[in-house]
C-alpha cells in the first residue's frame, strides 16, 4: 500500500518574513516542535515510513533535524534534559529520510514532480507541513489512507472556506457519492469568489497515483506563471477519477500569522501542558517507589 509521503519544503516562506530569512518555514517551533515534525508524525501515525522531502537554498536545518547531533547528544547524556529529545528519536527510528533538491521555484505541481526520483513508481501522499492538522483520535493522513484502500484513486483532503477567501485556495465542484466524499469534476486555482465553483478549498493533504507525474509533465503553466498541482488533478479527474474528501478534524494555516498563533495556543493546552503533566506524575511515581523501598 502507500509507503512514502513527499515533503514539498521548498518555498521561501515570504508570508513570515523576516523571521524565514535564514530560517525555513518548515521549522518554525509549534511550541517546542517544527512544524514539518508534526507532518512526519501524523504521516508515521498513518503507516507511512518513507519520508521524501524536496527542498532547497539555505534549508540544511530541516537534514540536520532528522539526523543525530552528536555535541548535544553528549553534552546532554544522563541529564533530565535528554527526556526532551525522546519524540524526535522516536521518529527517526520509525521513519527513513531522502531529501533532493528543488532548483527553481515553480510553483507546487513542479515541487512534486521534482520528488520523483525519491517516490518511484508508486502511490503516495503528500503533506504542506505549514497545514497543520490536528485530530486526536485518527490523523487526516491516516482517514486519507484508509479511503484509498477503498477507492485506489487520487484523493485530497478538502473544507469549506468562506467565499470570499476562494481566492486563497484551489477549490472543487463534485458530486457528494458518500457522506463528505466527493467525486471531483472541476478544480480551479484561487478563483476569485464569484468564479469559484464551490466554497470547498484544497489544503495540504493529498494521495496521489503514480500517473500524476506525467500528467504534470504535460501541464502548462498556469495562475501565477506556476504549475499548479490543481490543473494536473483535473486532468486526471477528467479522465479517470479523482476524489475530495472532508475530512474530520481541525487545520491550521500556519503559513499566516493568524494561524500560527491559533496553532501554537492549541498545541500549548492540548498537547504541550498534558505531556508536560505527565512527566511531572512519572516523576512523582518514580520518587514515591524509591522513598516506599
């Protein structure tokens, strides 16, 4: 089944400047957590293993990330600081990391094609680490997975979005064939809202088939002078099938300020404080058991 998740973790950022100068959007901490760390977590959490990640200029952090630091790793060996780096070598034990570099900056469609190499031919997902979805009992990336052992065809995750913000998104017009599953069969790129043909918006979350890549081969240039991922899917959606779905759970835009700051409040007080709770009861067992012996 799908194994691999492609990163596209190219981009400049430019929204968060000057803060992703010299930083890449993609680690920007959730608390204490870059944001493509909560990308690679649901995709684990999903059965997926093999994490692709295209990236480019000045985005060494995001290797370095995924790899030991031997200096810190002894500077903190045996110390009660060492408990903060267990989540991030859980990680890196449960997932392998490919990483290639995006030359130009042309737009999504050309991020994935450029992830090829790395997925070979078979299905696969794709996360926007700046979406950050939360759903504490099943992530979206593991909702998607199951219905694509279902459906075995392209799916993206999709959600309503006020009209007026249509512009913001590539937004789909289907037929509903089950409850919030669409089969897709238009798809525009950030339509101004009285051209867009629903208010339902694409965010970052897809399964894509295999023949994606060469329908994206053969796509133009689209909004913005970009290949858009969204003129490919119609492609595909025109001659085969390609499904969106509604997924259950909340996303952030933490490509906006808004959204990063909404993110970060409720990382603090749903996940953040509870784990920090329970270190604090681990400790308080442990204490207990030694005084008692």
């Amino acid at each position: 089944m799908i194994k691999k998740c492609l990163f596209p973790a190219a981009g400049y950022g430019t929204r968060f400047l000057p803060a992703t100068k010299s930083m890449p959007k993609e680690m920007m901490p959730v608390v204490n957590k870059p944001l493509i760390e909560y990308g690679v977590e649901e995709a684990i959490q999903a059965g997926l293993d093999g994490m692709c990640i295209v990236t480019g200029r000045g985005k060494h952090s995001i290797m370095d990330h995924f790899d030991k630091n031997y200096e810190l790793e002894h500077q903190i060996n045996g110390t009660n600081k060492e408990e903060l780096l267990v989540d991030i070598r859980d990680v890196m034990d449960k997932a392998t990391f490919t990483f290639i570099r995006q030359r130009e900056m042309k737009g999504l469609g050309h991020a994935i094609l450029t992830g090829r190499e790395l997925v070979g031919d078979e299905a696969f997902a794709v996360v926007l680490a700046d979406d950050l979805c939360v759903n504490p009992d099943q992530g979206v990336l593991a909702q998607m997975v199951a219905l694509y052992k279902q459906f075995r065809c392209s799916i993206v995750a999709v959600q309503e979005v006020p009209k007026e913000e249509t512009h913001k998104y590539g937004v789909i017009s289907g037929e509903m064939i089950k409850d919030n599953i669409y089969r897709i069969d238009d798809m525009v790129e950030k339509p101004e809202p009285a051209d867009a043909p629903s208010n339902l918006a694409i965010i970052g979350r897809y399964i894509l088939t295999p023949d994606i890549f060469d329908l994206i081969e053969q796509t133009e240039p689209g909004k913005g002078g970009e290949i858009q991922i969204t003129d490919a899917l119609l492609k595909q959606a025109q001659t085969g099938c390609v499904l969106a779905y509604k997924f259950k759970g909340h996303r952030f835009d933490c490509g906006s300020v808004e959204g990063y700051i909404e993110a970060t409040n409720y990382c603090y007080e749903n996940e953040y404080k509870k784990n920090e709770k329970a270190v604090a009861l681990n400790k308080y067992s442990t204490f207990k058991d030694k005084n008692n012996h």
